[in-house]
C-alpha cells in the first residue's frame, strides 16, 4: 500500500445513509469494502489506478510493437493509457533523447505509432493508465533497447549485420592507372555511422580520405599497370569500434601485350624447353598462361596446356624427330580475354644413336653361318650404323645386344615433403638388370626468386633416395628419375610434382606483435622461418579517426611505432601480406590505448526522485570507452551494514533507473567502471534520500453516481488527485 488510505464521503437527501463501517473508523477506510448504496443516494471516491503489466517493446518487426496488459483497476475509473517512447542516438558522440506521447482508449493494449525501428537507436517504452480528475498511475518501463551493431570479431549479433553490405555498399573499379573506391551507406544504418573513410596503399605510403556518415569515394590516378594495391573501407560508429573491409585489387594492363618475349631452346628430337617474359613482373593482372602448339601447317587442333600466372617456363614432349612445330603463348586476362599471342616456330633435331634404338624391335637372325638383323621399314639410319658393326657370333653378346636396346622407365615415382629433407622413392624398372648401371635422381626447386636443380647417381638396386636441402613452404618441388645403362643409353624420365602450398593463414605465416600504452602503439611482424620464401612484400598500417600512415617492410619483417597518442582511444592496425602464391592477405585488428589513470567516471548525479524510484546518471571520462568492458551500479540503505544491490550495465550507458526504494530513506549509490581484466575502476559515491508521497487531499466536486454496484476502494487515489503527478 503507497499513501494515505483513501476516504469514502456519503451524503443524501432522505438522510444519512447505512454503511458497513468498521466501529471506530470515524468514516475512514481501512481496508477493501463492499458496499450497496441506494439509488438516490450520491457517492464521493478517490480511486488508486494499478499500472499496466507485462509491457513488452518488439523492435523485431516493422513497424515496432508496444504491448501491454491492461491495468486491474475497475474499467469505470480508467479513461484510457498515455503511450510514450524515448528515442536515444548517439551520432558523432553526442546522445540525444527525444520523448514522444500519445494517448489510446482503454480497450487498447498495444500501439505501433513508434513506426519503423531503426539500428543503432535505443528505444524505452512508458505506458501510464489514466482517469478521471486527472488520476494517474504509476509509469511502466520496457527494458528492452534496441538493435546495435555487432562489436569487432562477431560475425553476427543482428541478422542486418551479417556482412559488411548489411551497413554499406562497396565498390572497387580499376583501369590501367587509376582505382576508384567508393562507399554508401545503407537506409538501415543511418543512426549507426558517424563517418565512412577509404584507403589505398600504395609502395611507401597510403592515401586516406574521410567522407561523411553516408558516403566516402576515393580517386587515386598515375598508378602503375598491371599491380597489386590493397585498398580498405572503414565504418567509423557510434560505439567508436571501427570496422575495416579490405581487398586487394590490380590495376589492369595498359594494352592487349602480356608477354615481352618467347625463347626456345634445349631442342632435341623429342622435346624443348619454351620460356617467355612478361610485360609485368608476376603478371597479377592475369589469371594464367596458355601454351600451345602443334606441327606447322597443321589443319589439327593443337594441343595446348594453363600454367599458373607466376610461370614463364614449360617443357614440350613427345616430340617428332626434324619436324617443325609453332609455339603460342597467351595470358587470360581478368575480364576473359586472352592477350596477344606471341608465337615462335621451331624444329626439332635428328635422332642421336641412342634416340635411334629406342621403339625399334630388332629380329635378329642366323642364315648360313652369317649373323644379320631385319630393319623395321623407314629406320634407313639404322640399318646404315648396322653395316658398320661387327658382329660377334657368340650367343650372349647377340642377346645382351638385343635386351639392351630400349630402357624402360622406372614406375610409381613419388614425391614425399611433408617430411624434411623430402623422399624420392620409386618402383625399379623393368628392363633386363644386365643392362642397367644405375638411376639418375634430379630435384628441380623452384621458388619465386630462381630455379635450381640437384641431381645424384645412385646404383641400380636403390630405389630411394632422400633429398639433401630442407622442405621449405611456397616452393615448387620437382623430383625426376631417369634410368641408364654403362653404353649412355637412358629411359625416358619419370617425373612427379608437388607445389608445397598448404593452406594459407596469415597467422601461420608471420608472427605479429602489438604493443600498447597508454600514449603509444608499435606494430612488427617477421616471416616465420618456413614461410621465409613465402612472403613477397610486406605492409603495415595505422589509422584513426585523425590520419592514417603505413610503412613498407621488406620481405621478412616490417615495424611500425606511434607515440604520443591520446590515451583511451581506438586505432585501426593492419598487416598486409603479398605472398608468392596468393595475391595478399591481411590482419587487421581494431585496439585501443590504455587508461592514463584508474579514474574513468567524472560525475554521478541523481534525479526525477520518486518515493519508490530514482534516476541515475553518470559522466564517463572518456565517452563510449574502450578501455572499460561495462558499468557496475551498486546502492545501499546509507549506514545500512547489508550487502548492497549491484547491476552490470552496458559499456555504452551512462543512465539507468533505481526501483523498488523504500519512502523517505537515504541511499548510497557507488558507481565504477569495470575493466576487461574484471577489474574496478575508482569509485565515485553519492548520496540521496527518496521523497514522500503528496499530502492527502478530499475533493468534495467529486460527484460520481454509483448504482447498486460493487465498489472497491484502493490505496494511493487521493495522493495523485491532489496533484495530478506522474509516479
């Protein structure tokens, strides 16, 4: 029960009426009465109003909801509900409350008059039941905000914020010399962002714009064709949490030629080696090469082969003897064009004693005490080397003669490097052990920097052989074994590849350490000693809502330092990464200086003081706080030796409404600030003491005619008639 208890007056023309009123009540209530009053007779009652229940606030749909339960007072008393919201934003660091009101009939119990809700808005609901003579119940509070952006690292808080083009639209166009990079925010999010800004890095610097809370494009010209520029967006909101979107983009070539120049070169009767330049070192802004070639003057398809875009080198086999062939080279470009073709004509060589033998199955006879041979048709260089030979007529010199004319290759080749050194092993071959000598293991490493090759000779019953330098990432491991004989006759090769590329992450290839203080920032990164042949170029950048600047690194390490910066406050660090293999990638991280002091909150100080309620507010330090992870409220009956009751509260509040107080009581309110490490801040106390309800107060106009009816009598009527106050 709040207040006095309220007063029953009674007056009648026929006289005095019969009441049931306690002995000793002297015509005052106390307590729940039912009372029959005849038809003539006229009734004079203040009633309390009960508030409503159950209020609820949907933001989940548009538009938003209010909904509440209606009050339990009786219907005759009840006019209706005042209906109010506050709007709370928070743009460029400055919060602004704004209360909108309106009242419905009492058969209504919801509204949907605060319209579309919108991101990044806090909302709070107030539904008040009202009657005649201005009688008021107590307020009713949602505690429901509303959607806010997701902090850092959170894919998902919102369904709205599941990726960058939820709060904005980016767009990144290239030409030959110039980037463009623009961005827009969505309808959606115009509460949530303060300021949009982009970024190009270029070799030793970046070029940094800021735009405005909806748009930002940024223009940079005279770039160099056919590069790699990583460019960023980044969303400045109202929680100060900057949010980073970053893509490496190339420029495009400036014309249609990709290559420089083709060479051919190491021509035998079956294979070549076919090598170009590039206009454009590593050639980012092809997606591959395309080899191809066929005989010359040939109607038929040719036969062609896609090579990575950090090629410049391929063998051609299986090639005919003196036969002239044409060689094309073409890179795809981004946009599904090929490039111009450079083309090169070729011949290749005539077959060498041992290429002679090879394929060729001698029938060899005996014919009247002469030892011969039966030529296959077309070998005429053959069967002139055999009229130079001197036949043996001992049996095993014809057969070793016959068995070692071919050697056939070596099988099941394999190439293991996720041991270090790598193993080679393989299958031995199949052809006569009189006439193998032994096998020739080649390692062919090839890395953006050079190729090199290894080669070893080993005996003919080892058929492993285990690498002498140690497996490195990025590098392209070739193994080939080759059979010969003690005569130099050898197999065709056997060959097997493996591009040690494992799975790329950014982590696993640098190790990136940032150091903070409360007035500086230093950024390094180093290659880690297996990825030393990975990383190509290396970036660091830092920036704020102030400037930005980054810094080139080498290949296997960058540092950047930062001093004399404001404590308390947000800067965006990023690490770029070009690597060998892939075109960059990026570590960007949102961190913030430390706290200079202990201190973090300036001010409390208490208003709207109600008999059961207050409200709280405080004045942080630094506004929306990075340094702190949420506020503790805690009050308690001053002098009070009980443990106080404490509330955790959002890092972006400074107010919040203590209830359920008891009347004229004083309290002792500590506010402080909580750090990540859980951890508290200095507390700032103070001290208030709750008030009393008005005075009661009878009102002899009150004319209300009750007729037979069941009237119920309730605490705290009188003290709102009085004087028409809001609890």
């Amino acid at each position: 029960m709040i207040g006095a208890l309220p007063v029953l007056r009674l007056s009648s023309e026929d006289g005095p009426p019969t009441a049931f009123l306690p002995p000793g009540s002297d015509g005052r209530v106390t307590g729940l009465l039912a009372l029959i009053v005849p038809a003539p007779m006229r009734v004079f009652t203040a009633y309390a109003l009960e508030p409503v229940s159950n209020l609820q606030l949907n933001l989940n749909v548009s538009p938003a909801i209010i909904e509440w339960t209606a009050s339990i007072s009786d219907q005759t008393c009840i006019d209706g509900y005042e209906v109010c919201w506050t709007v709370t934003t928070y743009l460029h660091d400055a919060e602004s409350t704004n209360l909108t009101c309106h009242n419905v009939t009492k058969d209504v119990t919801s509204s949907t008059s605060i319209g579309q809700p919108h991101y990044c808005i806090d909302y709070i609901a107030i539904v008040v039941t009202f009657g005649m003579a201005g009688l008021r119940s107590q307020s009713i509070y949602t505690n429901e905000t509303a959607l806010t952006i997701p902090p850092i690292g959170i894919d998902i808080i919102c369904e709205k914020f599941e990726s960058a083009n939820h709060l904005i639209n980016i767009s990144r166009t290239a030409t030959s010399n110039s980037i463009i990079v623009e961005a827009e925010a969505l309808l959606d999010s115009k509460y949530c962002i303060n300021v949009l800004g982009a970024c190009i890095i270029l070799s030793n610097d970046s070029v940094c714009i800021k735009g405005n809370a909806t748009e930002v494009k940024l223009t940079i010209d005279d770039l160099q064709a056919c590069s790699i520029y990583n460019t960023s967006v980044d969303v400045t909101p109202i929680d100060q949490n900057i949010r980073y979107y970053s893509e490496a983009i190339s420029t495009n070539s400036a014309n249609s030629t990709m290559i420089r120049s083709l060479v051919v070169e190491d021509i035998t009767s079956k294979q070549v080696t076919v090598s170009w330049e590039p206009v454009y070192q590593g050639s980012p802004c092809a997606t591959h090469y395309r080899v191809c070639h066929k005989e010359q003057n040939s109607t038929a398809e040719p036969d062609c082969s896609v090579l990575a875009r950090t090629s410049n080198k391929t063998n051609i086999s299986n090639l005919k003897s003196l036969t002239y062939y044409t060689v094309e080279v073409s890179a795809l470009l981004a946009n599904q064009i090929y490039s111009d073709i450079v083309t090169e004509t070729f011949r290749t060589s005539e077959l060498t004693s041992v290429d002679m033998w090879e394929g060729v199955n001698l029938v060899w006879f005996v014919d009247e005490g002469a030892v011969g041979a039966q030529i296959p048709t077309g070998y005429t260089e053959i069967k002139m080397l055999l009229f130079t030979v001197v036949f043996v007529l001992a049996g095993t010199v014809l057969v070793k003669c016959q068995n070692c004319t071919e050697l056939e290759s070596v099988s099941s080749l394999s190439l293991n490097v996720s041991t270090s050194p790598a193993i080679i092993e393989w299958t031995a071959s199949n052809s006569s052990q009189e006439c193998l000598e032994g096998y020739e293991v080649c390692l062919v490493v090839t890395t953006h920097h050079n190729t090199t090759t290894s080669c070893s000779n080993v005996t003919v019953e080892v058929t492993s052989f285990t690498a002498g330098q140690q497996i490195q990432h990025c590098v392209d491991y070739t193994a080939t074994v080759t059979a010969f004989s003690i005569d130099g006759l050898r197999s065709n090769p056997s060959l097997t590849t493996h591009l040690y590329y494992p799975e790329f992450f950014i982590d696993n290839v640098i190790n990136i350490s940032r150091t903070v203080n409360s007035s500086s920032i230093i950024l390094e990164a180093h290659t880690l000693p297996s990825y030393s042949l990975c990383t190509i170029h290396m970036v660091a950048c830092m920036g704020s809502e102030f400037g930005s600047m980054c810094l080139d690194g080498t290949e296997t390490e960058v540092k950047i330092e930062a001093h004399q910066l404001f404590a308390c406050t947000y800067y965006s660090t990023a690490f770029y990464v070009t690597t060998s293999v892939e075109s960059t990638m990026s570590d960007i991280l949102q961190i913030y200086t430390n706290n200079s002091e202990m201190a973090l909150i300036e001010s409390v100080s208490v208003g709207n003081i109600n008999p059961s309620n207050v409200t709280l507010s405080w004045q942080p330090v630094y506004l929306l706080s990075p340094c702190l992870a949420n506020y503790r409220v805690c009050h308690l009956e001053h002098n009070s030796l009980g443990e106080p009751s404490c509330s955790t509260l959002s890092s972006n509040l400074t107010t919040t409404i203590l209830s359920d107080l008891k009347t004229l009581t004083n309290y002792t309110v500590n506010v402080s600030a909580i750090f990540p490490d859980e951890t508290d801040s200095d507390v700032i106390s103070i001290t208030f003491r709750t008030s009393v309800h008005p005075p009661e107060t009878r009102d002899s106009n009150l004319d209300i005619p009750v007729i037979g009816s069941l009237v119920y009598f309730e605490s705290s009527a009188l003290d709102h008639v009085a004087t028409g106050a809001v609890a």
